[in-house]
C-alpha cells in the first residue's frame, strides 16, 4: 500500500503539453498548494515532428517545469500513456492467501503479450478473486523517466493514466461509483487518443480509441487546404471566426466517427457487464473544450454528459490562483488521480517504476548515510590529531590556550546576542502567523449557507407525502419517478444560484438571473457564483468601507442609496435563485398563503421565513423583510421557448407530428417528458384552433425566479477606516 505523506508533485506529459499539480495535506485537508500547465513548442503528434525534435520538445518543457516551480524533496509520480500500456483483469481459482503471488505471476507470464523480464509490472487485488495485472515496457517507461533524470529528479512512482483517471473519479466523485450495477463513464478526450474508462465501486474497465483533438485538426487541415499548425490554431478560435459553420461542418464527419467508436466500445462493455446501467458521462481532457462536441455526443450516445469545471474535495491554499486553476481544470483529472495515489488515498496502488530505477533510488538513498559515515570518521580523525597537537603544545606556550579560550568566549556572547535576536524575530512571526489564521475563521459559511438554502426546497423531509419520488429521483430511477403524474411532482429544479455577502442589506441591489429565448442559445446545467477575496475579506472584517457589486450587476460598488451615508447595522447574503417545476400549481411550492403553522403546506419561500423551525432553531440566517419589494421578489411563468426564461431549463428535442411536420420543444433532462409548452392536436394529430383561428396551447413546466436577502445574525464587525485591509 503507498504510504502517506506530506505533499507530492504529480505530472503528466501529452502531446501538446506537461501538466503538474502539487498537492499536500501537511493542514489535515487535502490541499492544492501548486501548479504548472506548460504548452509544448509544437504538438508532438504534428505533421512533420520527428522523434528526435519530439524528445527535445520534451526536455525543454520538463527543464522549464524545474526552473518555474520549488520541486524540493517531494515526491514526484508520473503518468504513462494508456496507448503504450497493458491492463487487464483475471479471476483467480480459490487458493490460498499465500499462493496468491505466484499465481498472479504465472497470469502474468500468460496474459502480457511481452516477455515479462522485459516490462515493468505490478498486480492489485480487486474485489474478491479479480486480480489486476498492469505492465508497461521498460523501453517506454525508461525512455519517459529519463527527461526527469537529466533535470536531477526521482521518480518515485508510475502510473498507467486510466487507472490514475479511476483513482480521481472514485475519491472525488464518490456518488458517482456507489455500487456496482451503476456505473459511470470517463471520456479523456486527448490530442492524439481517447481514453474511455468505466468505473463502478470495485471495478474498472478501460479502453484506448485511436483519436483525438488531432483528428479534428487534421480534418479542417484536408478541407481548407492549411498547414497542421494553421488549422490547429483556426480550430482553437472556430467560435469566434466568421467561418464557424464551415469550420463545424468540415468536423462533423470526426464528430460522428468518433461517436460511433464509443458506441461501439460502450456496446462491448454492456455486452460484458449486462447488469451494469452506464449512467452518466464525465467528460475531461482539452478535446472537451470543442464547441458543440459533448452535445454532440450526448443526443448521439443519449448518456447524461457531465464536464466538470472543478474538484470536489480539494481545497485551493490562498497562494495558488483559484482561477486559472479552474481554467484548466479539466486537464487536471489524470495528475489528480496520480498525486491521490501517492497521498495513499487511491483505489489503484500499483505502481510500474522499473526495477533498475527503483534501486538506483534506494542507493542514491543510501549514498547521503555513507557520506555522513566517512565524514564522522574523518572529523573523529581530525579531532584526534589536533588533541594531541594541542596536548604537545600546552607544554611549551599556554599563552595560546588561553587565546583559544577568551576567543571562545566571544564567540558564545556573539551566539547569546543572536540568541536574543531571534526571540524577538519569533514573535513578530508568531504575530504574522495568527493573522493569516483568521482567514479560516468564517470557511464553514458558505457550505452552511447552501445547506440552508438547499435544505428548503422541496424534499423528503418537507414533504413527506413524495418522499419516494424524491429517492426514486435520487437513484436515478425513471420508472419510479413517473409513478407520480408529472403535474403531482412536488419538485423545484434549479438551474442558477448566485449569492454575494454585503454589508448593507437595505441598499444592496438584486443579482440578475440569466434569461434566454429560443433553442439556438440554450445552455444546460446549473450557473452559480462562488465567493471572491474581496467578499472573504468584507466578512472577516479585513477590508473596510464599500459594497460589493452583485452578479450581473454593471457598475463599480457603492455604499447605499441616494442619501443614505452610513451603513446599517444589518450584514448578510443576497441571493437570486431561478430554476423550473412540474408541479401544476408553482405557487404552492414557492409561496402558498394562509398555511400558518401546518408545515406541511409550506413553501420554499414559507421555509426561509421559518429557518429555525426548518433548522430545529439553530439557524443563523433568517429572511430579510420579505414585505419590501427592494428586499424581497418572486417572478414565475411558463416554460416556453418562444418567450425568455431562466437559462439551463431543459434538453432541446426536434419531436414531429403525424403531418411529418418537425418542431422544437424542451424535455426533462431525466425523463425525456415535454416540459415546455407545446400545441394542442386532436385525435388526427392536426391542431386544435379556437373560434378565432388561433392555435391552443398546452401548459407543462413553470419556471420561478426568487430574489430575497438572508440576514447573518452573528456577522462580524465591519473593519474600521477606508478601504485599505485592516
């Protein structure tokens, strides 16, 4: 089993550039403290790049990886193509636990396609009676190591990417792998190969497709007739040239053969694993970025397709900037999974360092004793001959004795003053110390602030009457969520939370909820805005005056309304939330009247103005003056494409009739049900008109906007003084 430590360096090296992330959990929390994101002189893979220029591109990057960051004695782990490795699991026969390794061993000598002294290797134990067996040739992993060797680094271990992609996904994304008969799909979409990893809780399956990014390239290279370096850079900035559609359409055959791949691949999987649901998608790697591609991808696979813009269960130390971290973050998967293994906090534990380096290791080791050795025994040497210098010389001048003695007299004042010095130094440390401390005062905030606002909308708990459709929707289970009519369903989806901290609740303005129109500009999933510095530093009372400027919202900061001077005494959060519901009557879920004190019949909006008895009385937020329409706003309509709405609302579909006419509507992401609102046709499939010739309409989903302010009851002091950090 790896062995925990301090902080590790993990890198990865693709075709067009190095990736680093430096991890630590020297604090007790598993801490981003570094990285590096080092783009190649030329794609590797590109037309015309030799072997010999390939190498050298490689050593300029490691070599500028070395003098861009503090490698110190941390641990390096590396990671290896999966193009150029073997993974594969076994069932072993029932033996015992002894017997294991030499069993293992004679798999191994059966199952790798190489003579086995000619490959690194290493075996982990699955679940019950599964082994895996991974290897990789020494060439390739000798070849990969020894651009870190000409930079004076140790490689302490060497992974195999798609098990570092399982390992990332299996410890930040836990709800993601919770059993075995779901399981989720990872799709690293790289420059030259796809990996395509399956993970469920004690399993992982993993396949290679030979293309990338480059076959998109090259594809724009063959229709506009550019060099590869040409049409990689115009496939870079597609959206925004004037020639975006043609650019599209010259892709559209790669889009589909690489769809057809999957599929393919995600068929062979099924066909092996018939009891095993594939219920998500996570999309990484920079061939995600490619306009249009995971959508793509997910009307042509029909999977839910996610890309995540950041990790779960990291946190970013203040040094690190948080957001060109996030710019990146999805090429970051792979040196996540590898630093998570060397923290000892993996699934996958193997590792692939040949032999030969790991005990050129244990010598370089080894070495720093032997040196330390000799020099004691020359010191002990040279401390002998001076004794009996010394000895033979007292007997002639004691006058240079005592020279010797009043010399070390002085030195040991000039020791004890330093010694002083340096107790003074400590508390001025000690003072700078406990001051970037308070930084961490108020970090659990935030995450309690969402559990409030999550914690009143509608769920098992506050309805208890749906408490199995909220599980059957939590499960994933579409059956059993349309046991319950869709205009029943008791359910506030939310596409949009954007929340800010202000000093002055009466005179901070409203965020504005994204609204759009029509299908050609729809976006899916959830927005949300997170707390910058300068929001931090207002609640912990560091930066003094002013109010922060509200999402969406032009403008520089301003203290209050039009002669209002000083700040009230009232500090907290304004939020805006906008989402969507199948329930037939929006307001009932939202702000129902006339339901007292039967909690039952309460609304989102009845919760919030009820915190501490939603919270069992221990909540530190209650709703501002929901009476003052500057302070509190509720908006709701129809879910249809031909008026604005909230973004993130629904799946566009193109449905037709039995006229063979096509139309756009929106469906639910889950349950592919019509949620927007759609004509009415009678049993011939023609429209129903009324007296006027106008067509009539059937209503589905609503969707709510929601603008209110929560008041933090214990809110620390605002600092003192101008704008200047206190």
């Amino acid at each position: 089993m790896t062995e925990k430590i301090g902080s590790v360096w993990a890198v990865d090296i693709g075709n067009t550039s190095l990736k680093a992330l430096r991890l630590s959990n020297e604090s007790g929390t598993l801490e981003v403290i570094g990285f590096d994101h080092i783009p190649h002189g030329k794609v590797l893979s590109g037309t015309g790049v030799k072997d010999q220029e390939r190498q050298e591109l490689i050593a300029l990057s490691v070599r500028q990886f070395v003098q861009q960051n503090d490698i110190g004695k941390d641990e390096i782990i590396v990671a290896v193509p999966s193009q150029n490795s073997f993974a594969r699991f076994v069932n072993l026969p029932p033996v015992e636990a002894k017997r294991i390794p030499e069993i293992v061993r004679f798999e191994a000598s059966q199952q790798i396609p190489f003579d086995i002294t000619d490959v690194a290797w290493d075996w982990q134990m699955m679940k019950e009676g599964k082994v895996g067996i991974f290897a990789i040739k020494n060439e390739v992993v000798t070849e990969e190591l020894e651009h870190f060797s000409r930079e004076n680094l140790q490689v302490s271990y060497v992974q195999i990417s798609p098990m570092a992609l399982y390992n990332y996904v299996v410890y930040d994304r836990p709800d993601l792998t919770r059993s075995d008969t779901q399981a989720t799909v990872v799709l690293n979409v790289g420059a030259e190969n796809t990996d395509l990893v399956v993970c469920t809780e004690s399993d992982v399956w993993q396949r290679t497709i030979p293309m990338g990014g480059n076959a998109f390239t090259k594809a724009i290279s063959d229709t506009f007739k550019l060099s590869f370096e040409k049409a990689e850079k115009l496939k870079r900035t597609a959206p925004m040239s004037k020639y975006a559609r043609q650019i599209l359409q010259a892709m559209k055959p790669v889009f589909a053969e690489l769809a057809a791949e999957i599929q393919r691949s995600i068929g062979f999987y099924n066909s092996a694993h018939p009891n095993t649901k594939l219920a998500k998608i996570v999309a990484l790697g920079g061939g995600t970025r490619m306009r249009g591609l995971l959508q793509y991808l997910q009307q042509s696979l029909q999977i839910p397709i996610e890309r995540p813009d950041a990790f779960k269960r990291i946190a970013i130390n203040p040094a690190v900037s948080a957001a060109k971290f996030h710019e990146n973050v999805a090429d970051f998967a792979i040196v996540y999974g590898l630093a998570i293994q060397t923290m000892g906090l993996g699934r996958i534990e193997c590792n692939l360092l040949p032999r030969t380096f790991a005990r050129s290791m244990a010598w370089s080791q080894k070495t720093k004793y032997f040196l330390i050795a000799a020099t004691l025994l020359l010191v002990a040497s040279v401390l002998a001959l001076a004794r009996t210098i010394i000895d033979r010389a007292s007997y002639t001048n004691r006058a240079s004795v005592r020279e010797k003695v009043r010399a070390v007299i002085n030195v040991a004042g000039d020791t004890e003053r330093e010694i002083e010095q340096e107790k003074v130094m400590e508390e001025q440390v000690e003072t700078a110390i406990n001051k970037e401390f308070e930084l961490f005062k108020y970090r659990d905030v935030l995450p309690m602030l969402h559990r409030t606002i999550i914690g009143a909308l509608p769920n098992g708990k506050n309805n208890p009457d749906q408490a199995q459709l909220y599980r059957a929707f939590a499960a994933g289970d579409v059956e059993g969520v349309k046991q319950v009519e869709r205009e029943q369903r008791k359910q506030l989806f939310v596409t949009e939370l954007s929340v800010y901290y202000t000093l002055d609740l009466p005179s901070a303005s409203f965020g504005v909820a994204g609204f759009e129109m029509g299908i050609g500009q729809r976006q899916t999933g959830v927005r949300g805005t997170r707390m910058d510095e300068q929001m931090y530093l207002e609640m912990l009372g560091r930066r003094g005056g002013g109010q922060y400027t509200p999402p969406g919202r032009g403008g520089a900061a301003t203290r209050g309304r039009p002669g209002q001077t000083e700040q009230t005494e009232d500090r907290g959060f304004v939020v805006t939330i906008a989402g969507y519901s199948p329930y037939g009557d929006i307001t009932e879920l939202l702000d129902p009247a006339r339901v007292q004190d039967d909690k039952g019949k309460w609304g989102f909006v009845t919760r919030l103005m009820n915190l501490d008895a939603v919270f069992d009385g221990n909540s530190p937020f209650e709703l501002y003056k929901k009476t003052d329409k500057n302070n509190f706003e509720v908006k709701a309509g129809e879910v249809d494409l031909e008026e604005q709405m909230p973004i993130g609302i629904g799946i566009s579909k193109t449905v037709g009739d039995e006229q063979g006419t096509e139309h756009q509507v929106l469906v639910d992401p889950m349950t592919n049900e019509v949620i927007s609102r759609v004509a009415k046709v009678d049993n011939e499939g023609k429209t129903v008109t009324d007296r006027r010739v106008k067509a009539e309409y059937e209503v589905n989903d609503h969707w709510y906007v929601v603008n209110f302010k929560l008041k933090w009851k214990v809110a620390p002091e605002p600092a003192k003084g101008g704008g200047a950090d206190q």
